[in-house]
C-alpha cells in the first residue's frame, strides 16, 4: 500500500498470501515521491539501489542481523505511522477486515471502494 503525507491512499498492489510484498516494492515507487519508509522488511540493497537510481531516499532500519550497519532518518522514519493508521481505518469495513471476497478481482474492487470512500470523507 502506498499512502500521501496525510495518511490517504494512493495506490496498491495485490499479491498472493505466500508472495512476501517487498517483491512487488517496484510497482509502487515512482518518481513523485521524496521519501520510501518501510519497515526492516524491505531491508535489502536491490530496494536501496532501486529508490536512489528514481532519486528517491529510502528511510528503512537495517535488519538485526545485517554486518554493517544502515543509517537512516530517525525523524522521517516516524511518519511511517501514517500507513499502519491507514490499515486500521480499512479494518473498519468488515469486508477488508475479514476477507469475505473470494477473488482478487473483487477484493481489489473493495479495497478500491473503501479508498474512494476515506477520500471523499476529507
């Protein structure tokens, strides 16, 4: 999921329940953005490199066991909040939370719905 500086939704990508998401981290970085926050997750060299090379600075923790040892803004870093707010706000639609939708299609269909929803409530 990728969401603005206030927390709203901008774009996603469905993947499958053993997919990990980090492989799909490609679809949702783009040139408009300043900053990608993730989580230690998404902590791998090919995402650093794919974020600099789109002149984006990527604002991940090193993971625990990694040798060297990754500095990041500690400051930006608290803005990632703003996503897990997000999944939050779409738990309360009880069709997200509990995934009743069979099909992709139409899970992405709701999670489209509920976006289209939180943004007309601005």
């Amino acid at each position: 999921m990728k969401v603005d500086a206030l927390g709203m939704p901008l774009d996603f990508v469905l993947t499958g329940g053993e997919v990990h998401e980090a492989s799909q981290v490609g679809f949702l970085i783009n040139e408009y953005c300043d900053y990608m926050i993730a989580d230690r997750g998404y902590d791998s060299d090919k995402i650093r490199d794919m974020c600099r090379s789109k002149g984006i600075e990527p604002v991940i923790p090193g993971r625990k066991c990694r040798k060297e040892l990754i500095s990041y803004d500690k400051d930006i870093y608290k803005e990632r909040n703003l996503v897990e707010r997000f999944f939050c706000r779409i738990k309360q639609f009880r069709r997200i939370a509990t995934r009743y939708d069979k099909t992709a299609l139409m899970f992405r269909g709701a999670l489209t719905l509920v976006s289209i929803i939180l943004w007309l409530q601005v």
